[in-house]
C-alpha cells in the first residue's frame, strides 16, 4: 500500500498521479479533478486564488488520507491540493484511487473530497471578469452551525 | 500569559492583520481568545463561536489554552 499527500504551488500533473497509483493487481483506478469553473453563484470567474493555514492543511490532507486507506482498504493513495493563482480550467485538487475494485474505489475517491471540503483549512478569493472578488464560503453552511459541529 | 492568534482570509481582511501576540490572564480558555479578538477593532466581524484549532489541532470553546499556543481562528473552508 502507498499513501501520498502534498499542498503544492505548482501545476499538477495529473498523468503522473496516475502511473503512481497503478499497478498490475489492482482493477480499478478512480480520478478526481476538482478545477477553476467559469461561472459561479451566476457570476463570471476570472480565477481563484487559493491560501492555506499550511502546516496544517499538510496534516489534515495526510489524515484524511490515512483514514481513507484504513477504511476502504486502498492499494494506492495520492491526493494533492495546488494553492496561489489559478486561472479557469486549471486543476486545483487530484485524487487519484487504486483498489482491486472499483466501487471501493470509487467511495473512497468520494470520501477524500468530502473530508477535503469539510475540514482542509484552505480559502479560496475568486476573482470576477467585472474586476471585484470576494472569499468563497464553498460549502454554504452557516459558520456558527459548522462550529458546533466541533463542540 | 502569551498565545499567538493566527487568523485567515475573511478573518485576516477583517482585523487587518494575520497575525497577533494576545496577553491574557491565566486559566483562559479558547473562548476568551475569541472574545478578545472580537473586542479588537474589526473584530466584530468574527462570529461568536469560530471554528478554531489550537496547535493545528481543531478545538471545543471550552478547551483552555496555556502560554505560547497557536489558536488559529478558521473561517468556513473552502478547499477543493
């Protein structure tokens, strides 16, 4: 088994989280992209710019990842995060699952984002074609509901 | 007694800073850390209740923090 995790400030190579999660024994390989879309809440998007508490971002990524392979008994784990700029298209999350089988592998690739949308301490400032920006609360929950959840 | 506040995005725009040295009588608690910051100017911003993690560990309000922590004030994150 292999687990990997990284917050990178560099382009993400999707190819080459894939040759690192496969291998011969195992069936199914399941790919997350998460990227900058170009339209959202009905405003147009000109990029994103994403900022992390980012020492612990490493940690919460590599645990969600460890709690992943433990439950649903992957072969292969890679998750990467990109932050800084990000232009529309450009991937700013890559998990990338092997599992001798695919709906193992497709809940645990499920998991990871749910857990990274949940709990990764990372903001994200989206920048509109009209010029203005503003910090994305991606989840809609309301705050003080989200903190009670820790309490 | 001495804690680091560590504060992000909407939070760091709101008391224009990312970063504060808090002086704090003992026996206080993640809560007061939170009420002091809320006291600051633009600090009525912050929610009553933040998440926050304390050593980059997610926190209750009623954990008590000691001299030379880092409490990080968490807004809603948004990763992915």
């Amino acid at each position: 088994m292999s687990v990997r995790t990284a917050i990178v400030r560099r382009a993400i190579e999707v190819a080459a989280l894939l040759a690192e999660v496969g291998d011969m024994a195992n069936g199914a390989t399941v790919i997350f992209l998460g990227h900058v879309r170009e339209m959202n809440d009905g405003r147009a998007v000109s990029g994103i710019e994403y900022s992390a508490y980012g020492e612990m971002a490493e940690r919460e990524l590599a645990a969600i990842a460890s709690e992943c392979a433990a439950h649903f008994g992957v072969a292969h784990l890679v998750a990467e995060h990109r932050l800084g700029a990000l232009e529309l298209g450009d991937v700013s999350i890559a998990i990338a699952v092997a599992h001798p089988h695919r709906a193992e592998a497709y809940e645990a690739s499920r998991f990871v984002i749910e857990e990274v949308k949940r709990r990764l301490p990372i903001w994200k400032r989206e920048g509109y074609v009209d010029g203005t920006s503003d910090w994305v609360d991606a989840a809609g929950i309301a705050h003080e509901q989200r903190a009670e959840e820790w309490q | 007694m001495t804690v680091t506040a560590l504060l992000f995005a909407s939070y760091a725009d709101a008391l224009g800073s990312d970063r504060l040295e808090l002086t704090l009588a003992g026996d206080t608690t993640v809560r007061d850390v939170v009420d002091r910051l809320r006291a600051m100017p633009g600090g009525s911003s912050l929610p009553a209740a933040p998440l926050v993690a304390v050593n980059q560990t997610y926190a209750s309000s009623d954990q008590r923090v000691v001299s030379g922590d880092e409490v990080a004030i968490i807004p809603p994150v948004a990763g992915g």
